[in-house]
C-alpha cells in the first residue's frame, strides 16, 4: 500500500524510541477490517512522555531559534516528499477519499514550513520607559511542555498546526491522537525522528484518552494543553486543568451558517455550498450545517442543490469517490436521529436520508429542505453529510437566526452587495467569515472561534503565542557608585 514501509509504526514514540505495550485495533472504516494493532499506553505511559519533554525542554528552549528553524524545515521537507505514503495511511485509517487525503498532507506540510520561518522572529519588543535611569524589553520565552490532543477527522494537520507552533516557539511536545487515527501520528513521528529533534523534544502517546489526557491535566509540568475535538470533552479538559492552571488552546465545535442572499451568484453559492457541506463526508468542524436562503430564490437553491448532493459518489477512500465512510456507528445513528426529527418536525427530504449500500458506515448525501428552527440539527452539530434548509425574508431575520447558537466557529455569506456583506461581517458572531467562497483556512491565518466554540487561535504569528510567556526585563543603567 505504501512505498516507504517503515512509516508504518504501531508503537508509541516517546524519548526518541519505539515502545510497545497492551495492544488495540485500528480498523479501516469503509471495510470494518482491522488493519493495525496499535500500542495501547496508559497513565504511566503519559507521564513517562512528560519525563522525557521536560527533560528535553531546558536545551530545546535554548536552542538557536536558526537550529529550531533548520530542524522545522528538513521536517516540511520530509513530510512533502512522503506525501502519497502518508495519504494512503490516512485514507487508510479515517477513510477519507485519496484525493482529500492528498490535499491534507499538503496543508499539514505548509504550517511546518510556515511555523520554520516564525521560529527565526521570536519577537524581542522595546518598550518606552516610565523610569529615568531604567531600559526595558519584553521576551516572549516558551512555556514548556506542551500537550497536544487531536481528532481524527483531520489526523495529520491538527497534530502539525499544533506542534509546529509549539516547537518553534521552544516547547517539547506530548501528543495523544485520536486512538481511531493513531497511524498517521506515529508517521508524523517517525519522520519527526528522521528530520533530527532530540530524543523527547517529539512524543506520541497512544492508547486511552481519559487515561492519557487525565494525567497531563493533573501534571503541574504540563504548562499548555491544545486540545480539538467536541465541546462537551473541551469543558471537561477545561475542569481537569484548572488546578494546575495551564494555558489553554481549546478548537471545538461548529454549527456554521450558510447565508445566500437574493442577489447572489446563484451558481457559484450553490458550487460552495456543496464543498461547505459534504467536504470529509461532512466530519468538519467548518461544515456549513444550517443554510438559510432568502425567499425569491429560495425552491431554486433547493433544487439545485438537492441534484448537485444526489450526484454526488460514495465508496472506499482508495476508490477516490466524492464522499468515504462516516469515522464510527454514532456518527451514522446521529444522522439518523437528526433526519428522523427534522421530518417528524415537517421538513421534507429532497435526496438520500439512509444508509448506503456500499456499507454500514456509509449515509447518503441527505438535503432537508423547509426545516424548522426547533429541529435537533438546527441546534446541535450534525457532524456528518446531512444539510438542512429554511427560508428567510429580512437580513435581520437571516442574522438572528445564524447568530441564536452557543457556538461561534465560521459563517458562510453569499451576496453581491458589499455594504451588506460588510453590515453582515461585522454582525456575525463568529471567529471566521467567509465571503462567497469556502475555503478560507491556511497557514497564515489565526484559526479560531468565539463563544462555546473554543479559546485561542492556531495558525499564524497568533499560534505560537499560546506556547509561549512574556518575561518583561527592567535594566537600571545608571552609574550609582559613590565617590
């Protein structure tokens, strides 16, 4: 399946070595094959990682910023040139389709060469003195150890946004991902070891979450903990960490409006939509999951939307269709329950609304017109390729409606009127806007929601700040020496 087999590791990598323990299975999720026996660590296992970081630490932090640079960068380099092993690993694992796989690896790659340069600015500042005799600066110096938990719907460019930033700002890292996508961590990690980070400075530990995650909350060495995943799990770190008072990066749910205004272009809002909804099968934090259209287009939208969603493929990832398997069972039964109720409710169902032959984990991309605001999948994140619409007459109606969530992640507006689409971003309460496009995320973006949807930013100069301490140095330089 893949050329370099050594990417291949079932091992947790902690202090630069290879560690075996109790073993759990790893199964592809379009087959229902077991497919690895991954290294099941447990609480002793995390501390033993927190050992090593922050053993390592000390000679990392005081490492050249040019040497942390240099290390970054043969990484990038290393992850670009395994691009096609380390996107049938992840298709392999998550079931995403190859090309989406493909176009993962590239994006991970780009905030390692992104955060290589920023390791070179680590952002010395002069300050004016309030004091006669006295010169001041501020230093940003690197918090620690960091610990980073990741998803699986994106398992190998959550764990790079995230480690990038703290290694180059002089942090040693303690990863735990998803124990559904374990593989493509344990290759970041092996080809982390190859770009040359000392033993420690880059760790792995697989296995249980609470177990992990619960022992790196309660570790007072641990001075960050990023964490994406759902919003329930992020209050509940949230809790765990607040006695030893750790800096917090929290990336958590989303439950994006997509708002396409009368005087729209209808063909483009449509195309957008379709990639807003239905990229990753729908298991994406920015997944559009209420679209609110303005009436006079309202059955147009809807129809072409609905055609655009039914032809849309299903099938393993290494098939390359449009959509692969949804990660789990609850992610399929939770698509069931927000169909069901949205229909019980009134709504009615213009495509798909069931499983597909091509497998358990498989559901069809569903469209939902005429939902009603009470519905589940109007107030919780579906997570999955269900997309439901409603209809609104006024801006102001479209803006209430958008805005009446918990969450703040990205919204998705389509119009031509620039002073609208202004009145909207502004209005919005949302840590990201998009404009009649979809993509908007990248390396040099500070990526980040507002309310229940998270604390921080990743990507960006902005990322490195969460991993990092401002010292502020006060220096007298008069001569006080009496004669």
């Amino acid at each position: 399946m893949i050329s370099d087999i050594t990417l291949w590791r079932e091992d947790a990598f902690v202090d630069g070595r290879w560690i075996g323990a109790e073993r759990f299975a790893v199964t592809d999720p379009a087959t229902g094959e077991t497919i690895a026996r991954m290294a099941k660590l447990d609480a002793a296992g995390a501390r033993s990682a927190v050992d090593a970081a922050a053993a390592a630490f000390p000679a990392w932090a005081l490492a050249l910023p040019q040497e942390r640079a240099a290390v970054l960068h043969r990484w990038f380099l290393l992850l670009r040139d395994s691009r096609e092993d380390l996107a049938r690993i992840m298709t392999a694992e998550q079931g995403k389709p190859l090309s989406e796989s493909r176009g993962e690896i590239d994006y991970a790659a780009s905030f390692v060469e992104f955060y290589a340069e920023e390791a070179k600015r680590p952002n010395i500042e002069s300050v004016t003195s309030h004091l006669s005799t006295a010169e001041m600066e501020l230093w940003r110096e690197p918090l620690g150890v960091a610990a980073l938990v990741t998803p699986w719907n994106f398992p190998c460019a959550m764990i790079t946004r995230k480690a990038a930033a703290a290694l180059a700002a002089g942090c040693a890292v303690v990863i735990h991902p998803s124990a559904e996508t374990p593989l493509s961590a344990t290759a970041l990690a092996e080809l982390a070891h190859r770009a040359g980070f000392p033993p420690g400075v880059f760790n792995v530990v697989t296995g249980d979450a609470p177990e992990i995650v619960g022992a790196w909350c309660g570790d007072a060495r641990v001075r960050a903990l990023s964490f994406t995943g759902s919003t329930e799990i992020g209050k509940l770190l949230y809790r765990q960490s607040s006695d030893t008072v750790k800096r917090l990066v929290l990336e958590l749910g989303g439950h994006a409006p997509f708002i396409a205004f009368a005087d729209c272009d209808l063909d483009l809002a449509v195309d957008e939509a379709i990639k807003a909804k239905f990229a990753t099968s729908g298991q994406d934090c920015l997944g559009a999951n209420r679209f609110l259209v303005e009436r006079p287009i309202y059955e147009d939208f809807c129809n072409r939307f609905a055609q655009a969603a039914a032809a849309l493929t299903l099938g393993p990832g290494d098939q390359d269709r449009d959509l692969g398997p949804l990660m789990n069972e609850a992610a399929v039964r939770k698509q069931e329950e927000h169909v069901a109720d949205a229909l019980s409710l009134g709504a009615t169902l213009l495509t798909g609304g069931r499983r597909d032959v091509q497998g358990r984990l498989f559901y069809q991309p569903t469209v939902l017109a005429d939902v009603p605001p009470d519905a589940l999948i109007f107030r919780q994140e579906t997570f999955g390729p269900v997309a439901a619409i409603a209809p609104f007459d006024t801006e102001e109606q479209a803006l209430g409606i958008a805005n009446a969530t918990e969450y703040g992640l990205v919204a998705y507006v389509h119009s031509r009127d620039p002073r609208r689409i202004y009145r909207l971003s502004r209005a919005l309460q949302f840590g990201m806007v998009a404009v009649n496009r979809t993509k908007v995320t990248g390396a040099p973006i500070p990526f980040g929601g507002m309310k229940q949807s998270g604390l921080g930013r990743e990507g960006s100069r902005h990322g490195m700040e969460a991993f990092t301490e401002i010292k502020y140095v006060c220096r007298d330089w008069a001569d006080h020496r009496r004669a």
